[in-house]
C-alpha cells in the first residue's frame, strides 16, 4: 500500500512541476512575444519621424484651404500601412510607455492581438470603441495590459506616488489627425463598480460632477484645472498583468493640443 502510495506521490508531483514549467514557458514567451513587437512597432514609427525630420526644410506649405481637417498626418502613413487600425501613439518620457494605440468596433479583440492583429496575450494599447479620432469625446479611454516589465501600462501604479507623478506628470497622445500634451490630474485604484469610463456627459454639470469625483479619489494632488469646456484621456489597467480582475490603475490627464 505504501508502495502505491509513494508512487502515486510521485506522479503528482511530477505532473505539478511539468505543469508548472510549461506555465512558466508560456509566461516567459508572452513577454518576449510582446518585446519584440514592440520593438518592431516602434522601429517603424522612429523610423517615419526621423525621416520627416530630415525632410522638413524641404516641406512645403500648403494653403490652408488645401489643408483637410482630417489629413493624417505623415507619421502615422507608414502604420497605417501595416494596419488601418492605427490611430495613435502615446508615450511618457523616461517610462517604456512608447506605444500604438490601436482601435476597433469592440473592446475584446486587442486584449488579446497585438499591432499587426496576430494572436498575443500581452494584447496591445486600445482606444474604446465609442471613441472617436476625428471628434474627440470629453473622456478618451485608453486600455492596456499592465506588464510586469515596465512597458504598455505597466507603470501606471506608480503614478500612485506624488513624487513620480511630478516628475511624470505630462504624457504625449499623438492621434492621426492631432497633437496632444496631456497633463495628469489623477491617478488611484478603483474597481469596475466605479464607472469612470463614461465617454459622453448630457450637461456641463454632469461632466463636472464626474471630475469632482475623481479628483476625490485621486491619491495625488496636481494643479490642474479642468473646465466644461475641457477634455480629459483616461488610461486604464488592470492590477495583475495580463491576469484580469475587477481592480483598476486609473490615470487620468486634461488634454491640451500641441
């Protein structure tokens, strides 16, 4: 009977440590996965500004009656070559948050599906569906997997820290027709209960209302004034990875364009 026992033991345990490792291969291979697209995304997108850089002496100046308002701007046509569903690009100085930021008809497909929509766990940065590039709502929402490894939003809990708030306090949102410098007026953890994702408000009150209440739940103290007339990018993120729960790293910012 101990026999049996023993062996029996042993089984188990082997089973635990195979599965054990192949949970440990995956998880390693979803961050190289991730690394290296974004590394190639990134590529591509220094690649285009350094090109337009060079050749902006020779730019030439088009009547404003000959400018579309919804042109894409030249950094973003190589991208859109790769997938139409480019829209943008955000990014914090000094931070590995240097990324696309993709858009679809839902909220589920770039969960799981990095820039060029090839299957990934780590997913890619997504702009909410009922968003839109060409009119900007009064709340953008921004999604994306916080990485153990400091990229997508990874680092977004550490906004919870006054000091890394100020010295972070500015993030860069390019979108295909506009520049923006968003200027960070709150950052806490909250869960799904809490719906700060609403992208439209009926009245200037009720808009108002909204960021009285996050102001309240901010752990930070930013001197940002925010008016009815005002815009505002949240930038959302579960707690764990690419593990999903009902707790959220919230970051959220005025935008003012370039």
């Amino acid at each position: 009977m101990k026999k049996w026992t023993s062996k029996l033991l042993t089984l188990l345990y082997l089973a635990v440590f195979l599965y054990s490792g192949f949970a440990l291969v995956k998880y390693l291979n979803t961050y190289y996965e991730a690394s290296k697209s974004l590394k190639e995304v990134q590529a591509i997108y220094e690649t285009t500004l350094e090109t337009l850089g060079e050749e902006s002496e020779d730019e030439v100046i088009l009547p404003e009656d000959l400018l579309s308002k919804y042109m894409i701007r030249p950094q973003f046509e190589d991208l859109q070559a790769v997938n139409e569903h480019i829209v943008g690009w955000v990014s914090v100085d000094g931070t590995k948050l240097n990324n696309p930021i993709l858009q679809t008809d839902n909220n589920d497909f770039y969960l799981d599906h990095n820039f060029k929509d090839n299957y990934s766990r780590a997913g890619s940065v997504f702009m909410d569906y009922r968003n839109d590039v060409t009119d900007m709502s009064r709340n953008t929402i921004l999604y994306g997997h916080a990485m153990k490894n400091g990229t997508m939003f990874g680092s977004l809990d550490s906004y919870l820290q006054q000091d890394y708030a100020n010295a972070h306090s500015k993030i860069y949102m390019d979108t295909l027709y506009e520049g923006y410098d968003v200027e960070v007026f709150a950052a806490y953890e909250t869960t799904i209960n809490f719906y700060y994702i609403e992208t439209e408000f009926t009245t200037d009150d009720a808009f108002l209302k909204f960021i009285e209440e996050v102001k309240d739940r901010s752990v930070i103290q930013m001197d940002v004034e925010i008016g009815a007339a005002d815009k505002i990018i949240t930038l959302s993120t579960c707690k764990d990875s690419v593990m999903s729960d009902d707790h959220r790293f919230v970051v959220q910012g005025k935008l003012v364009k370039r």
